[in-house]
C-alpha cells in the first residue's frame, strides 16, 4: 500500500497531524472566514482568523479518525441539503448489494457536490462511504489537498507529461483496483473537467486508464471487475452557471480563457453554498461486458446516465426558447420530453427573470447549457 502514499486518502493514524497542520494554516483560516463572514474577513482578518481557529479547534478536539472527521463533514452535508436544495431524490439504489464494492461513474457538474450527493445516498441507503478521485489541478493550495484527503479523496495527477504521466494513470489503475478488491466503493467522474456546456460524455481515455492494470488481459475483462455502475446527477438549478456560461462565451470571443489562482476556490464555494433547485441522483445497472472497444464502452455509459437523467422545468424552458429563436427545429421526441413536465407560473418568471438580468451572450450560452440535457435524451 506504500506505492500509494502519494496519492492515497489519509489514514486515521495520519488524522491528528493534519487537522493540527490546517489549524496553522493562515490560507485555511482564511478561507474559512470568508466562507462564514465574508464582510467582516474583508476589515478585521487577523481577529476573525483567531476565532475561526478557536471554533474548529473545539468543533475537532475529538476527531482522531477518518470516521469521525467524516461525521463532522456530515453535519454540514446536512446543513447544505436543507438550505441549497428544495429535494434531494434517488433512483436505482435497489441495485446495489449491501457489502460489494462498485466504481461509480457518474456525469460531472460540480466539482465537490456531485460526488458529496452520491455519497450522502449510499450513507443513507446503508452502504459504507466511498473513496472519490480528484485531479490534482484543484489542489494548488496545500489545505485544499489535506481537506479532501481527510474526506477519502485520492489524487488523480492531470498535471504530470511524459513519461512521468504514464507512470501516475498506472498506478492510478492499480489503486482503483485494489480499493474495489480489498477496500470501498470508488466514484470518478465519466471525462475530466466538468460538462460546463451541459452535454455529458464519457472520454474512452478514462476507459482505457482503468484497464491498464492487467494490461494482458481484454479491456472488457478487466473493467468487469470493477463491477462499473453508470451514475446519473441531476440540478435543477446549477450553482455555478452564470461561472460557466461566462467561461464559455470568453473561449468563443478569445479562443482561450485564463484561469487564476482562485477560479477553482470560486467555483467550489458557489457549488457548495449556492442553489441547487431539486437535485436526483439515479444510479443505473452494473455494466455487464462482453466488448473491448472503450469507445463502445464509453457509449453504453453515456446511455444511462442520459437514461437516468432527470429533467427539471429549466431544462423545459430553456428548450422551448431555442425553439422560439429558431436556433434548432422540433421533433416528436423533443415535444414528447417538453410536456413531461408541468411548468408553474411562478417557475416561468423566475426563469425569465435570471435570464433578463445577464447580457445577451451569456443569455443565449445559458439556454444552450440547459437546453443540452433534453436534446441529447431526445437523441437515445
């Protein structure tokens, strides 16, 4: 397990030495108190810097396991379901056999709550907590990277070239595989990067990464025993798209758009406490293989997550303006998912309301995003 120290979740004897290290941790404390008071961080840093220190110093006097840093993380996964979601539903769970270990891959639009969501259901349908991949990217600032591994996150190195790239997406196979082997449930999301333009694709790279372990063996072979379960999450309201939708029209304009050392923390903060609208996560069945083209692979993933996907009156209505404005034709399959959902006055001017309150180019990059789900459901 040693090969693994790099990239690997901490383990309870570990515990201890880290929530000390983040308790020293000025960026840490920090970031805490803009999280909680962002007004007063902003004039009286250093006082708030030492109450915030005071509050978790209590709040983790008895956390001396993963376990117990886990039920604090719980308390606030609580907090955020009542006051950023108006529903918190599931689907498939059934499937699941109490006891056996799956790789969740799951669509990706929230770099925190997607896999803080699949997780919660799996708590609260009985099964043991899972270990969930991050890439390495979102971990520029050192507490971010003890945080996440304190909650059974294990890194995912997209920064590495070369040689050295091979040689982490390897080890990474045979961490995957060994945690569904001897240890827990795994989620990774279906590509990197999140599906800021709300179309969800499976990259058959992931595919091929997760075969790499037994390199002799079929691809469809080896990724049977991961006993792979295709994860469908749904938002009726994204946290973060007014973020996206501006990222995605400065590429367009530019060609490129730059990331700072905050863009990440930014978005993670607006996901977290942001509003979610009615969340579903649908778990679909084991993938049973018997082909070894990770493109085909790739496919049967896609299908039910798109299958699982819940549409929300968002989805409805940006659809029925794109059709207004002309910008796609309709078809059975479109009409036939535009009445699935009765849509409420009151949910109508709220949509047209946000839409109104941003320029056109974001306007238009929003329908589209929203748009997306329902388009590619009517595709299957």
């Amino acid at each position: 397990m040693e090969r693994f120290s790099e990239i690997r979740p901490y383990r309870d004897s570990e515990v201890k030495k880290v929530i000390s290290r983040l308790l020293e941790d000025a960026d840490f404390l920090d970031t805490v108190a803009n999280f909680v008071l962002p007004r007063l961080a902003t004039f009286f840093p250093a006082l708030l810097r030492f109450f915030i220190k005071k509050r978790l110093i209590k709040q983790t006097r008895a956390v001396d396991t993963v376990a117990s840093m886990q039920a604090v993380i719980a308390a606030y996964m609580e907090k955020i379901v009542n006051e950023t979601t108006t529903s918190l539903t599931h689907s498939g769970l059934e499937r699941l056999t109490i006891g056996r270990n799956y790789l969740f891959i799951s669509n990706h639009r929230d770099i925190v709550m997607d896999p803080a969501f699949v997780n919660y259901v799996l708590y609260h349908g009985g099964h043991d907590t899972l270990q969930i991949a991050i890439g390495d990217n979102l971990l520029k600032r050192p507490f971010v990277s003890d945080l996440m591994r304190l909650n059974r996150s294990f890194i995912v190195k997209r920064s590495a070239r070369g040689r050295e790239l091979l040689s982490s997406l390897q080890l990474l196979s045979e961490y995957i595989h060994n945690c569904i082997d001897n240890e827990s449930s795994v989620w990774i999301a279906q590509s990197e990067g999140r599906a800021k333009d709300g179309i969800d694709r499976t990259d058959p790279a992931l595919l091929k990464m997760l075969a790499m372990a037994d390199r002799k063996e079929p691809l469809g072979d080896v990724l049977g025993r991961l006993h792979i379960v295709p994860v469908s999450i749904s938002y009726g309201l994204d946290a973060c798209d007014l973020l996206k939708a501006e990222e995605l029209c400065q590429i367009e304009e530019t060609g490129s758009y730059e990331k700072n050392e905050d863009t990440d923390m930014k978005s993670i903060v607006k996901g977290v406490l942001g509003q979610k609208g009615r969340v579903h996560v649908a778990f679909g069945q084991e993938l049973k293989l018997s082909n070894n083209d990770p493109q085909i692979v790739a496919k049967m993933i896609d299908n039910q997550i798109l299958k699982g996907y819940d549409l929300s009156c968002n989805n409805i209505l940006a659809t029925e303006k794109i059709l207004e404005l002309g910008l796609i034709e309709g078809n059975e399959n479109i009409n036939e998912l535009l009445g699935k959902l009765t849509i409420e006055t009151r949910d109508r001017e709220d949509f047209e309301a946000r839409l109104n309150a941003v320029p056109d180019n974001i306007q238009l990059r929003l329908l589209k995003t929203y748009a997306n789900p329902l388009l590619e459901i009517s595709r299957l």
